[in-house]
C-alpha cells in the first residue's frame, strides 16, 4: 500500500483482508508490470483456477490469480459476482434478462445462484 495515499495495492495476495469503498484504484501485477485500474472503469472479471482477466473500456489485463483473491479486495458497492467464473460492475449493467447479463452487447452469463442477489441490489421499477 502506498504510504502517502493510501490509494495502491500492489498484487493481492491472500493476507490483504478487504479494501473499503474509499480506494478507487489499485495496481495490479500482470508479472512484469504493475498495471493501475480505476475501479469504476472495470466492466467485468473473468477467472478460472489460477487466471483472472480484467475487462476495461480500453483493454484486458490478465493477472495469474484466482477470483476469489480479487474479490477480496474490490469495493463490494460497485461489484456483484454473478456467476462462478464472473463478477461485473454493476454501474455498468446495460440489460438483464432469465440466463444473461449485457454490459452494452457484450453477454455474460449468470448463474440462478446469483440472480436473485443481483436484482436485490439493483434499482428495479416494478
């Protein structure tokens, strides 16, 4: 953690607790550099056992981690898990359907696990 900010996390490793909602970025480490990423920015996260891809406007980051060590450090206000290889910013939601979440085009799945939690968290006009 940067010492005069307090705004940076270097890579997240498993003794990093929780990051509350005052952070709006951290540094991620792809292996050679570390990459700055406003929160607000990241539409979604991808993960698989030990790969995780970090899906901005601009590009993708790859970090060699797992979803559940970047969960942990992300501002659970903006993000949901929606899926058990997905979790998406919710600012960023566009459409919501039975078996899909869209980020503009792009469709994600979501699991009936999540769904439920998700609309919870939305504002939905009935």
């Amino acid at each position: 953690m940067n010492q005069q900010t307090g705004k940076s996390l270097n890579k997240p490793t498993s003794n990093i607790k929780s990051l509350n909602d005052s952070y709006e970025y951290a540094f991620f480490n792809t292996g050679h550099e570390l990459h700055k990423i406003f929160f607000l920015d990241i539409f979604y996260l991808q993960g698989d056992h030990s790969q995780v891809c970090i899906t901005t406007p601009l590009h993708k980051t790859m970090l060699k981690t797992n979803l559940e060590e970047i969960e942990s450090i992300i501002p659970p206000s903006i993000f949901q898990r929606v899926h058990k290889n997905y979790i998406v910013n919710i600012n960023h939601i566009t459409k919501l359907n039975y078996d899909s979440i869209y980020i503009d085009k792009l469709e994600l799945p979501i699991s009936k696990l999540y769904k439920n939690i998700l609309i919870a968290r939305l504002n939905v006009f009935k």
